[in-house]
C-alpha cells in the first residue's frame, strides 16, 4: 500500500521538536507499506536539502522553506500560503496512492490533502489532536465569533470529508460525536512513547552536565516543548518566582524554539528568576533528548486552562513518561487525570503560585514519591502508550481504509461526484442562458394551447424511483365521443411539432437536473409502466440517473428498435465517464438540428414498450 503522509513541520531524529511522524512512517515503511511524506523545509536540519530524497525508507518531498521563524500576520499568512501551494503541486504528482494521512487540522496540509483525496480517489485519513466545540454563552467579539465560525465549517468539511477520523484522546471523539460526526467514524488512538530511545543508562546526561554545569546541584525540573504565545510557558516564570522564596536550589529550565522565546526569556530576567533558579537551553534534536531527561528529576507539562469543550492532546508527556520521569501537570484532560490516577505524577494549582511550588517542591524531594512515579510512568509507556502497539493501532485502520474500496470503485465515485458537480453548473448556466427562448416558448404554447405550459409526467429516476418530469406542453387535451383520448398523432399541434423536431419542449427538464432527478447525460426516462417488463440486464439503466440526451440518443434515437435502446443504455452505463458525456454532448446538438430519428417509422414517436411486452406474452401463452 502507498500512503500519501502531509506534514509540514516533518522532524528527523537529529532534528529538534517532536518525531511522531517519523516514527510513525518508519514503522509503516518496516511492515511493508511505501510511504511518502510532503513537507517543508522549515522544521529540517540544514544538512538537508529541498526536493525529493530518502529517509530509512521514507520517501521525503520536501519543498522550500525559510527555517527562521516568520514575524507579523503576514509573514506567517505568506509562509501558510507559499506551503499550501507547493504541497497541492507536489502532492498531486505522487503516482498509485492508496490512502492519504492527515496528522491535523492545520490548513496548509488539510487543503492539499482534501484535494488530492479528490484528485487521486483516494481515501483519506485524518488525526485530530485538539478539539474545541462551540458552547453557547461564551462572550466573544464579533470578529472572534466570525473566525470561530469560520473555523468550525472548515473543520466540518475535513471532517465529513474524512473517511476515518483518528482521535488522539476520548475527550475529543466525544467532541466530535457530539458535533454531529458518526461515532463509528471516530477512532480513539492516543500518541506513543519511543521508549528505545529515551530508556538510557543513569550517567547519560554526564555530557549534558559537563556543557552545563549550573543544572547540577538540585533537583531538576524539565520542560521540553514549542514555546509559542498559546502554550502558557509564563507558569513557569511564577513558578520559578515562588520557588525562590520556598527552595532556591531547585532548578526549572525551559528547553525548546518558538516564536515566544525571545518574550519568555525577557519575562524571566524582568522576574528576577533568569539564571537563578530558571535557564533556557536552546531546542535539542530529538536523539539528545534523552541525555537532557536523563539528568530531570521531574518533567512539566503546562497549558493555559482548557476551555469549556477544549480537549488536547500534550506530546510532551509522552517523551517523559518514555523516560520514566514523574509529572506535574498544571492543566485538566485525559492524559492528565490519567497520570494523576496512575500516580505517575502530581497535578498542581493552575493559579495559586506559592501552592503549586510548595507541592512541587515536597515532589521533588521526596525520593519514595519520585520511585513510585517512575515505576508508574514506566509502566504507562510500556503498555497503554507503548509506540509499536499504538503504531500498529493506526496502521490497522489506515490498511482497513484502503482495502475497504477498490481504487476503481473509489474513481468511478469520483466520476460521479464531478459528474453531479458538471450538472449542476451546466444546468444552471443553460437555464441562464436559454431564459429568453424559454419565455417565448411559454407564451406561444400559452396563446396557442392555453394552460398549462408545462406538462409534467411520473417517471422511474435513479434506483426506479418515481419522479415529477416537467416538458413543455405539446400535444392538446382532446378525447372522442366516450372520453378516452385521442392519440398522439391527432393530439399533437402544429407548434408541438416544431418543439418536438427541436427538442426545444425538453428544456424544462433542465429543472429537474439542477434539483437532482436527472443528469445531463443518461438513460432516458421511460414510462413507470414499463418497469415490470425490463429484463434483468435492461433494469441496469436505473442504476444511474436518467438524462435529456444519452448513448442512445446520439445513435439512433426514436429510430431504434426498444431492444437496441437498452443495448446502448445499458452500454454507457458500463463506460460512463465525464469524458463521455462530454463527446456525446456535442453529438446531441447536431443530432437535434439534423431532426434525425425524431420519431419511429410509422409513428409519431415510439410505440409503447409495455404494448409490445405485453402482445409478446399473450403470444406466448396461446
């Protein structure tokens, strides 16, 4: 299977920031499946290049990208953009892909992966691991209402878009559920730990130590994450605040890249705690990770508190428990309440400072409390969270994707997705168009026939369903002495001869392709009488929707014998495409001008197929 992974911010082991996606992809890669991964060059080292290369069995496209961080609205907006672009392009040239991954909700990857969804019919798979549903009441701006709202229809559109959703923790299944999305459609797979690389012998943080000597001498509290402006890093400025005061020799350091390391790092020296109790280490690769935890005494994981309806998963718990390192957590959640529950860790005062260091404090100096912990979060790492298991979690699912429709069953729903797509739009433009000739049609049945202009018929749509047909009117109301009416050829009037030989008295059947009864293209619809006598083969044509021209318009019309109608019809439903269509689109404006095959030898339109059947059957039964 060929797995089509978008990533824009991709990290390799000696890169710096979170490699999920790498460990993910290399798995995927050792069970047998091709992966290629479009991302950019942003979050890459830089030893590597731009275009396509190969990463223990990964195939990367990476495309251009400044590694500095952008400033402003639109330094941002333009990297997004400039991204978004370049993965549609380059997304669009991977060739035999067999699923799409999605690993979030972020704009420049969602857009070019819904559209290569669409382009390649194949299936996609999205990971969610944040959520944040709509709660009535909350006080917001107009501007921030709008943007919310905005974002929620997006979303939705990914969303049922999606052939499978991945949640990263319950809370946001149920989120999704709740807004509205199937549950069977929901998975809940949570991230992993990379225990092999972070279980390290007790010295191997010595190096760590001998760089940076001034994290000896105390407990060690480690937070290793994105310091971005939404990530509430400031905590542990109060924190490292309060703890002055409470135990001076524990030492907090901030390790990480964002675009609020610059205004963290002015806020700690502005406090007072800047290389006192408090340091900032530059972002390590992922594969010296390992040599910083080592040397932790306890990790933290913080967040701004969560919104009512917020639910998040936190990457940075992962690596710690991996490393079986005790928590303090400052924020609710799942994840939370499960290290908590499990005595993995500890969580601690959102907003009362002195409290939250005084607990911390007697955490870390508690050797007892910090064995059990460790043992705990060792334990979580190895079985719940444990990145083979989850790993083959995932991989299961996307397998399920992909084989659960064959790739030309899943271009043959494309096709008819943009078929209906060409409908509507050709509808609605000829209905523009065509208005005035339609007027002057109706006035001159109006003055000729009177009402009403239109006629309208039961006919079998898609699946045989009934239908209204709407035509303009042209044949008069007229029966003999006993009532019955008279036949076509006595009720037809001049004009609806003329419309007839036009085909102009099918134009109002242009409704009923724009509300969906009909296409463009297809089957023409017949009686509901003749439903009954249609053989098993024949009954084919009403497995599409019917249309105004078809095959068998284009080759023979009225002309033809019923036998040969269905032969076509049945024929264009085995190759119907939008190529087709098209081809027989064309054909059908030279056949209505010719005037060919209007009506059958000898009458004004076709003999009645249930007439014919019917005869055929009392024949046989003589």
């Amino acid at each position: 299977m060929h797995i089509l992974y978008l990533d824009q911010h991709f990290r390799p082991p000696d890169g710096s920031g979170n490699t999920r996606s790498y460990e993910i992809a290399r798995r995927w890669v050792e069970s047998g499946h091709a992966v290629t991964i479009v991302t950019s060059a942003s979050s890459l080292p830089d030893t590597y290049g731009i275009g396509q290369f190969t990463l223990d069995g990964i195939q990367l496209n990476v495309t251009r990208a400044s590694r500095r961080l952008p400033t402003g609205f639109v330094g941002q907006l333009w990297r997004y953009v400039q991204f978004t672009m370049a993965a549609i392009w380059r997304a669009a040239r991977v060739p035999d892909v067999d699923v799409i991954f999605i690993p979030s909700l972020s704009r420049p990857v969602m857009i070019p992966g819904l559209l290569a969804s669409f382009a390649k019919a194949a299936p996609v798979v999205i990971e969610v691991p944040d959520f944040q549903g709509f709660v009535s009441g909350q006080r917001r701006t107009i501007r921030q209402s709008l943007a919310q709202q905005v974002e929620r229809a997006l979303d939705r559109i990914a969303y049922r878009a999606a052939h499978r959703i991945v949640a990263l923790e319950p809370g946001i299944k149920d989120g999704l559920v709740a807004d509205g999305i199937a549950e069977s459609k929901v998975a809940v797979i949570p991230d992993g730990c990379d225990t092999a690389l972070f279980r390290v012998p007790a010295d191997h943080g010595s190096v760590m130590l001998e760089t940076y000597p001034h994290l000896k001498g105390g407990p060690l509290v480690v937070y290793a994450g994105p310091l971005d402006p939404a990530c509430g890093i400031e905590y542990l400025i109060d924190a490292a605040v309060a703890m002055l005061s409470i135990d001076p020799d524990i030492r907090i350091v901030i390790c990480g890249d964002g675009a609020a390391r610059e205004d963290i790092r002015a806020r700690a020296m502005h406090a007072g705690v800047f290389e006192q109790n408090l340091w900032m280490l530059p972002a390590l690769p992922q594969n010296h990770m390992p040599e910083l935890l080592s040397v932790a005494t306890a990790v933290a994981s913080v967040f701004p508190s969560l919104e009512s309806g917020q639910h998040k998963s936190f990457p940075e718990m992962f690596d710690a428990i991996a490393a079986s390192k005790p928590l303090f957590i400052n924020h609710d959640g799942w994840h939370a309440d499960l290290i908590e529950s499990r005595g993995a860790g500890i969580k601690v005062s959102p907003s009362d400072m002195d409290g939250a260091a005084r607990d911390i404090a007697d955490f870390v100096r508690d050797g007892e409390a910090l064995r059990r912990a460790a043992e705990q979060a060792s334990a979580l790492a190895d079985s719940r969270f444990n990145r083979d298991k989850v790993t083959n979690e995932l991989r299961t699912l996307v397998e399920t994707v992909g084989q659960e429709q064959p790739a030309p069953a899943r271009r043959r729903l494309r096709s008819l997705a943009l078929k209906r797509l060409f409908d509507m739009v050709l509808a609605f433009t000829a209905l523009i168009v065509l208005s005035p000739v339609m007027i002057v049609v109706a006035l001159a049945i109006l003055f000729t026939m009177g009402r009403p202009v239109v006629f309208t018929h039961t006919r079998p749509g898609l699946g045989g369903q009934p239908f209204r047909l709407l035509k303009f009117r042209t044949m008069e109301e007229v029966t003999d002495s006993s009532g019955n009416d008279l036949s076509d050829g006595d009720r037809m009037t001049s004009l609806g001869r003329v419309l007839r030989r036009t085909s102009l008295d099918e134009l109002p059947e242009l409704i009923n392709v724009l509300i969906g009864d009909m296409s463009l293209v297809g089957p023409r619809p017949l009686m509901m009488e003749y439903l009954p006598y249609y053989d098993q083969n024949q009954a084919r044509r009403h497995t599409v929707r019917p249309g105004m021209t078809g095959w068998a318009q284009i080759n023979g019309r009225n002309a033809l014998t019923w036998e040969e109608k269905f032969e076509l019809d049945c024929w264009y439903v085995d190759n119907r495409s939008l190529w087709l269509d098209f081809k027989i689109l064309l054909r059908t404006a030279r056949v209505v001008i010719s005037g060919k095959g209007v009506s059958a030898p000898g009458h004004d339109s076709m003999p009645r197929f249930d007439e014919i059947m019917a005869r055929r059957q009392g024949a046989e039964d003589i």
